[in-house]
C-alpha cells in the first residue's frame, strides 16, 4: 500500500508514482499505516479492508499489437512489388509482361488473402466463397490471356467438383454440428449445377467436366433433401427470421 | 482433475473412419441432433450491442468480487458449472442471421481462467461460437465478465451472487452449515429458466399489450392517479420534457498504447459519502453525477468553458415493471448542466439541484414508457425488418455517432447489493465496470463500502483526479487500485 500526498488516497500495490496525478508515492502515513488500515469515520470504526492490498490488483499485461499490423505490411510489400513490375514492363516493352497481368495478379492474391482470413473460423462458409472467387478470377484470367474457353471447360466444373469433395471430408472430419455447414453445401451443390448454363448456351467444347459436375451436384442436393431437409428448413428459419 | 485436464476435455476427440461415415449416413447421429437447436430473438436493448462494439468498446462489463483468500481454482470452476446449470440463459451464444442476430442455445462448458490479459477484452466474435461471459481469477478476486447483449447489471449479478455464494459453500463448508434455508436460497424466481429469458421489453412495451386492460400487471410504485397515455398528454408531454442541450462538451484524448481500458477503482466508506449528499439534500446518484459533472466541467479549456455536460444514466426498468428476466431490461435518460447560462452561478449546489430535478422527470413512467415503445415500434417497423443485417450494422452504426455526439459521459449507480448472510463474512469487497468509449464509472455499494469504478480509454486521468481529489477534500477516506496502461516494454535484445 502507497500513498499520494497531493491526492491524499491510497494506493494498492506497490507503484511509485500515483496513478491518478503521476506525482510520487510514499510511505503510508503513520495514522493510516496498515496495522491500523481500518478507518474510523464519525467515530465509527470500519473493518480492515483487502488483507491482500500490498498486491497489484492487476496483473501487468504486455502490450498486444494488432494483428493487422502484418497485413498493412504485406500491403505496402505487394504495393512496391507491382511498382516494380510496372517499371520492368515500361523500361521492357518486349517482355511480355502486361500491366494488366501484374494488376490482376496481385489483386488475386489479395482477395483470396482476405477471403481466407475473414472466413477462417466456417471451412463451409470458407468453400463457398472460394470457390465462387476462384471461379470468377479464372474466367477473368482466361478474358485476359486471349479466349481459349479453358476456364468454364474444364477449370469450373473441377473446381466444382473439388470443393463438394472438399467440405465432405472436412465437415465430416471436424465433426461439427451440420446446422453451421448444411446451407454452405447446398450453396456450393447449386453453383455445381451453374454448368449446366454452359451446356445449353454451347460454351464448353467438351462436355464430360460439365456433366461430371452437374451429377456430383444433383447427387449432392439428392442426399440433402432425402435425409436432411429438417434441418435444413430448420436452418433457414432460423437465419431467414424477419 | 487439474485444469488443463479440463481444458483438453473440451477439445475435439480423432476421427476415424467409422465416426466420418456415421457423421453423414446415420439420421440420428448425435451431433446431428443437437444441430437443430432453440433459438430466441435478441431484445430491444440488446440489438444494437454486436452491431456497434469495436476493440475498444467491446460492449463487455465486468464484476468482480475479492473474497479473504487467495481463489482455488479447482474450486472456482466446479462452483461456476452448478451456477451454470441455473442460468439457461447464459448458454446462449450470439449467431448472425440474413436479417437479425439470434440467441441459439449451445452446449458449452465454461472454464475459468487465471486472468492474464486486460480487463473486458472482447467476448462476442462473428463466425465464432463462443459464451458470451467468462469467469476470471487473479489472487483474492474473482471476475465474471459480461457481454452486455446478453445480460445487464441486475441479472448479470444474479449470476456473480450465485457463484460466489457456491464458491464460499465450497471453500469454507462451515458457511453452508451455518445457512438454514439452503432451498430457498436456490429457488429464488430469477433462477427459473423461463423468467430468466423472458423478453420484458416485448411483454411491456410492443404494441396491443397495453391496451387489453387487465392483463397488464400492476406495476410496483404505480402512482394512484395514473392513466394510460392518451393523444391529448402526449403533445403535452413532448414540449415539457424534450430539454435540448447546447453545445454538449466531447471528451477527447489521446487513447491508450493497445486501445485497452484503463481502470480506477476507488473504494470508501458509504456513509461519509452519504452524509455529503445529506446534507445537499440530494440522493447518493444525484450527488456522484453532479460530482462527476463538476470533474469533467473543470477539465475544460476557458474558452469552451460556457458548454453543457450530458451524462448518460441507465434506469433499472424491473423496479417498475417486474421481471424476473435475467436479459436486459433497463432504460437510458440523459441528464445535463449547461455552465454559463445568464442568471445562474455554477456552483456545485446549485448543479445538484439541477440533476436532482432530471433524476426526478426521468422516472417519470410516461416518458419511459413512450421512449420504449417507440423504440419497439421501430424494431417491428415493416420497412426495418426486411433490411439485409449488415445494412442494419451500418445503420445502427451511424445512429450510435450521432447518438454520441450528444452525450459527454455515463455513469450507472447498481445501488447496493448483498450476499446470502452466511457468505458475506468472506466477501470483502465488489467492484463493477464496463469497456466505454468515452470516461465513465459505475457505482455499487456493498456492506459498508461504495467503491466507485472508472473506466477509461484515454490516457488522461484529470477527471478522475478531479473527482476523487473533491471527495478527499470533503474527508472522504479513499483508497485507489489502477490497472497499469503504460506496462514496462518487453525485452527486446535478443538480436
Ligand atoms: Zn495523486
């Protein structure tokens, strides 16, 4: 226990300064010394309080930094990156290194960074939204490097089949309650079915990744609706209470 | 079984192959069946509490109590899963849904912790299923700490009164020997799991509730003449009560290193604080806020020295309408000085009169009753509720700055509690406070002792200097423990 003069209280602990007015602490004060802590006020006489008192009554916690100090600096990393690329691209006009590519690179790697980080606590919720990033940033990348069509013939639909694969395993591995995931399946069951516009409309020149995919998918939806539509129904009420 | 014991129990168990297959073929797995859970919609309160906490108003309060000896905490954690088992309620956790947050029931346990990290640090993480309190110890002190969409003071105590008291029954058998009516003790109303989660903001205050006469219960401190509102006092009302204040003084500051709260707590003997209101003619509330208001007046630069101070002060609704609910039920009313008007000296008297006036419109049920149940009425707005959740956070979000903009300070006085008789021997002493945005205290009396708890996210103590320099002035005995902001700096020399 210490005392400010200046602000006439006592202080726990054992700090050396005061910690409303930051002047120095002393010793107790004869009349208030700590056998005698318990104070008389109108002559009545209050019990010895906080026996423990010559303790902090915090514990003395480090400073925690915050953990989007990394990211900034990733930021301001991948910012002097792409100015470099770029001015590899302007001095090298023959390198075949487009400024679009470099934009649209690091642009990828961002968002999949922020995707994963903010969606790291649901692997289902995590899926759904690569997948749907993944697939948006191929076709981008295939408009970008001339047309060939590759990314809705094969990259999509493996893609597709991958990630149904994918949240099986790893929700029946985490083994967590199936309410958290059921609707993130069936979402990503229903992008699987997304193909099948590329069919009709004829934008696929080979048709077996598709169709690969649409049946994952209907075998999917299939399950979900035999053996667990229960909870899923229960599900979207719950979520979709106005 | 130690702690870590505990601790790897609640972790995940191997999956082997037959538990994967049995996850999604068999219809009646058991982890599949606790998945369709019960689920209950936040309050009216509590619905702006995850939309608007930050880092550093984690919306998280805490209590804590220093009992005479250092905690066990074996004993802490089999004292804390009894009082669980009393509180339905605080097995919810906070889930987001396509429109609102939604309570859903989980099946958690709870384990204490040694406390190693700062005060109110946050409870409520979106994606996450956590509990929406925990349970800290650090030498002689036990800490419950509170997110405060679940629960507000009076109930998150209920909680901390249970657990304390099972913890001394524990620690010391020799007290529960002593308590005669051990039964009742564990059947006090608020412990029934459908009073604890009942919505009273919806029972009183949505719309039709009123108006069915009869089925309205009679409210405690009704006076006799009361009437209903009707069109005619409503007008009335709204001209005499709306006082707007002029220039509303904003604390600012620099904040702390890591945005962690720095804490006072300050305890002293009630009745030497009870005799200075006494004898201003005030109550212990009026008195700590005019005191306040006066602290943070001081702080002022000359200049702006002619603004008005507005402490936001919350009503404990269940001493009107009874609840048992164990969920929020309180109210909030602002209560101001504006310093500099002509004809008016600002002394500390005459502030008190000032306040003590507001304090005696604010319990004015009229109002009370009309500010909720426009806020209800604006909860169950048809064009609100269809508003996609994270446009309602942002909206709410913007609501809460504007509504800040108005208020200088908060304070909340829980008045005094107490233990069952047998406990209070081991009891020393109670503090309460909350993560805040601005400096604010809470106040709670227990025994003979009132400790006063400031909380703070800025670096400057002037107004808390201010305050409990005025009360050792007046011969107030104080004695004062603060969290450390500025800790010494890690070693660094390791290259
Ligand atoms: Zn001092």
């Amino acid at each position: 226990m210490r005392y400010c003069k200046e602000c006439s209280v006592k202080i726990k602990g054992n700090p050396t300064n005061c910690p409303l007015c930051k002047h120095h602490t002393s010793e107790l004060p004869l009349h208030l010394g700590s056998l005698e802590s318990s104070v008389f006020f109108n002559g009545q006489k209050f019990l010895p309080k906080n026996r423990e008192s010559d303790k902090d009554p915090f514990p003395i916690v480090q400073l925690r930094y915050k953990q989007y100090t990394l990211l900034k600096v990733l930021l301001f990393v991948s910012f002097i990156i792409y100015s470099i690329l770029l001015l590899i691209h302007f001095l090298f006009r023959d390198s075949g290194l487009r400024a679009s590519y470099i934009f649209a690179g690091l642009g990828s790697l961002w968002l999949l960074v922020l995707t994963i980080v903010r969606k790291r606590r649901n692997v289902g919720k995590s899926i759904l939204y690569l997948l749907s990033l993944i697939s948006g940033l191929l076709v981008l990348w295939d408009k970008l490097t001339i047309w060939h069509g590759w990314s809705l013939t094969y990259a999509i639909p493996a893609l597709v089949g991958i990630a149904l694969l994918a949240i099986l395993i790893a929700v029946g591995y985490i083994q967590q309650e199936l309410g958290d995931y059921i609707l993130y399946i069936g979402a990503v069951a229903i992008i699987g079915l997304v193909p099948l516009l590329f069919i009709i409309f004829g934008w696929v020149y080979v048709l077996w990744p598709s169709i690969v995919s649409i049946s994952l998918s209907i075998l999917m939806l299939v399950y979900l609706l035999a053996f667990r539509h229960r909870l899923i129904a229960h599900e979207i009420v719950k979520r979709m209470h106005m | 079984m130690n702690l870590d014991e505990l601790q790897s129990k609640t972790s995940r168990k191997r999956t082997g192959l037959r538990s994967f297959m049995r996850y999604w073929l068999k219809p009646g797995h058991s982890v599949q069946d606790k998945s369709r859970r019960n689920w209950m919609d936040l309050d009216n309160a509590s619905t702006i509490f995850p939309s608007v906490l930050n880092t550093t108003d984690t919306k998280v309060f805490r209590f804590t109590a220093t009992i005479i000896d250092n905690i066990d905490p074996i004993l802490l954690q089999k004292a804390l899963e009894q009082t669980y088992n009393h509180f339905p309620l605080y097995h919810s956790v906070i889930r987001r849904g396509f429109f609102w947050y939604y309570f859903e029931d989980s099946d958690l346990i709870p384990v204490v912790q040694k406390e190693t990290t700062a005060p109110c640090m946050p409870l409520y993480h979106y994606d996450q299923r956590n509990l929406l309190f925990r349970v800290l110890y650090y030498q002689n002190r036990i800490h419950l700490e509170v997110f405060h969409a679940l629960s507000d003071g009076t109930g998150a105590f209920w909680f901390l009164q249970l657990l304390v008291t099972n913890y001394i029954f524990l620690r010391y058998p020799e007290s529960s020997a002593r308590t005669r009516n051990l039964g009742e003790l564990f059947s006090l109303p608020h412990y029934e799991p459908n009073e604890q989660i009942d919505d009273s903001f919806a029972r009183y205050f949505s719309k039709n509730k009123r108006e069915t006469p009869g089925v309205f219960p009679k409210r405690k401190n009704e006076p006799a003449d009361y009437k209903p509102e009707t069109k005619k006092t409503k007008n009335k009302n709204n001209k005499e009560n709306k006082k707007i204040w002029k220039r509303i003084f904003q604390i600012r500051g620099r904040r702390t290193q890591d945005n962690r709260m720095q804490i006072f707590e300050t305890e002293m003997p009630v009745k030497s604080v009870l005799k200075l209101a006494k004898e201003r003619g005030v109550t212990l509330s009026v008195f700590l806020t005019a005191l306040f208001i006066e602290s943070i007046h001081r702080t002022i630069k000359s200049k702006r020295k002619n603004r008005s101070v507005t402490i936001s002060v919350p009503i404990n609704l269940r001493q009107f309408y009874p609840s048992n609910t164990a969920r929020n039920f309180f109210a909030t009313t602002l209560i101001g000085y504006q310093f500099g008007e002509a004809g008016q000296t600002d002394s500390f008297e005459n502030i008190c009169q000032v306040v003590a006036d507001q304090y005696a419109e604010a319990v004015n049920l009229e109002n009370i009753e009309k500010k909720l149940r426009s806020l209800i009425r604006l909860e169950k707005n048809v064009a609100i509720r269809p508003i996609f959740r994270p446009l309602k956070d942002l909206i709410l979000k913007i609501a809460n700055f504007f509504n800040n903009q108005g208020i200088t300070a908060a304070l909340s006085n829980m008045g005094k509690i107490t233990f069952p008789e047998a406990v209070e021997d081991y009891v020393e002493q109670i503090f309460v406070y909350t993560a805040a945005t601005r400096p604010q205290f809470a106040a709670i009396t227990h025994k003979d002792y009132l400790t006063i708890n400031f909380s703070s996210p800025y670096q400057n103590t002037d107004i808390q200097k201010n305050f409990v320099r005025r009360l050792t002035e007046l011969k107030v005995p104080i004695t004062v423990g603060a969290n450390q902001v500025n800790p010494p700096e890690e070693d660094n020399e390791i290259l």
